[in-house]
C-alpha cells in the first residue's frame, strides 16, 4: 500500500510524519539500507541488524546498497551491514558498497551516483521510521534531480 507522508518544519531541517507503514512497491530496481553509527568497539548495535534484516527480506534477487562510512575500531557502517548480510545468506555478488558517505545527504548523492553507473530506475530505502522521515526529504531532490523514483521501507525499532 502507498502511504502518506505529512511535511512538517523543524528550523531549517525538514522531517515527515508517517501516516502509514509501507510505501515500498515491490518492483524496485535496488535496495538502499542507510547506516546506523556503530558502537564505540566497531560492533553494528541490534537496530543496525534489523535494518539488514528487512532489507535481506524484500531484496529476493535484487542488489543490496549499504551505506555509511562512518568508522569505528577501524571498521564502517557499510562494512558491518555487509558482514551481517553474508552471514545471513546474501551472495557477495549481490552486494554494493558506499563506504565513503558519512551524511544522510552524501548517501543520497552516492546511491544516485551508484543508480546511473548500473542503470538502476527505482530503489527503496530501508531505515527505522524516525530516520527516514528525514532521510525521505534529503534524497527526494536528488532522485528528482537524476530522474529516479524512490520509495521507502521503514523498521521497527530494535
């Protein structure tokens, strides 16, 4: 089902209210799943697993994006998403890596980057509600910029 989204302004950074809880199609090109700061030892927190666990859940055959290049303990974001997925069964063959994005605004610019390169159209965000009513309206401009739809698939919380 298509949800609704209420704009809301908070200064001079823009956040969505969900009304309803899935906007993902089903027919997306490519899965985007944003990153979570790792904990202080380099270990992904519970949310960041959960984040790749909906993503490894819709993906069926499609290709997986982790992004995040903040590092902790020498290791990124990307890097422990990437890890989780593989023990998880995702074949490395379908993974795609943005480990140089440290902003919610660089993942939006790195993932169109990515969506050109490989001729993707369509691709669904996955993150946990309350991040994505910001990301949502950081990566719309840039998508509508480039000619690319997208869509998003919140997580509950861990």
């Amino acid at each position: 089902s298509v949800g609704a989204l209420t704009l809301v302004q908070s200064g001079e950074v823009r956040y969505r209210g969900w009304e309803h809880q899935s906007v993902r199609r089903g027919d997306e090109d490519l899965i985007v799943v944003l990153g979570l700061r790792l904990r202080g030892d380099g270990r992904a927190r519970p949310a960041l697993h959960n984040r790749v666990a909906m993503a490894v859940h819709i993906a069926e055959r499609r290709p997986i994006l982790f992004t995040g290049g903040v590092r902790r303990a020498g290791r990124t974001e990307a890097e422990a998403m990437t890890q989780a997925a593989l023990q998880m069964g995702v074949q490395e063959s379908a993974i795609l890596v943005d480990e140089f994005s440290t902003t919610t605004e660089a993942n939006a610019r790195m993932t169109v980057d990515t969506m050109v390169r490989y001729g993707f159209r369509r691709a669904v965000i996955v993150s946990h509600s309350c991040h994505l009513g910001y990301a949502v309206p950081v990566f719309e401009p840039i998508f509508a910029a480039h000619n690319r739809e997208l869509f998003w698939q919140p997580v509950e919380p861990a």
